[in-house]
C-alpha cells in the first residue's frame, strides 16, 4: 500500500515552519551535520516532516564511518524546494574524496 507524501506547498514562510514545528509537525535538522562542523545557524537549518531527522541520522552516521575509513573527505549537503516552500522537498548530499574516485551520493525524498 502507497501513502501519499504530505504536501508543503503552502508553508511559504519562516513563520508557518516554526508554527508546525511548535505543533510536533515539522522537526529542525542541520543540512551540514555538526559531527563535521555544521553549525546551528539559520542558513543551515531545515524543518522536516517526522521520519527524516531518523534518516538524516543514519546518512550522517554512514558518513562518519567513511570518514573515520578515510574514504571520504568533503562533503557538500544541498537543499532542493519546491515553489516558495521553506519546506524542502529534497535534501542532496554529496560526499566524496579529493584523491580517490568514487563517492556516496545520497538523495533523501521528502515531498
């Protein structure tokens, strides 16, 4: 069975992001994770639908792993909208290493 993704095409300002977040709809994840330096800054914060701070979660853990295995070392994390959403509807992660081929290059889908 296929349930629909929610949609936050109406949710056009930072006022209505922070209204879902203080009613448990939208969660605040950092887009760079500060495992590698992300701070807790505007430009680097994101509200999210339940679900995606668990995934966002396991993809930073992943990445830690191949850091700490040497087979990365950069990172870049990119949020993709929709319209004037401040709701993300795609956050691209890209990581990779500047002397090896190869790299991870994981999509989360939100909406």
């Amino acid at each position: 069975m296929q349930t629909e993704k929610p949609d936050y095409s109406n949710v056009t300002s930072n006022e209505a992001v922070l209204k879902l977040a203080s009613e448990g709809k939208l969660f605040k994840i950092l887009l760079f994770p500060e495992e590698f330096g992300g701070k807790d800054v505007p430009a680097n914060i994101v509200y999210v639908p339940a679900g995606i701070p668990e995934i966002k979660d396991q993809i930073t853990g992943t990445l830690i792993r191949f850091f700490n295995e040497g087979l990365i070392d950069k990172l870049n994390v990119e949020p993709e909208y929709k319209g004037n959403s401040f709701v993300p509807a795609k956050i691209h992660l890209k990581a990779g290493h500047s002397e090896k081929n190869g790299g991870f290059e994981p999509t989360i889908d939100i909406w």
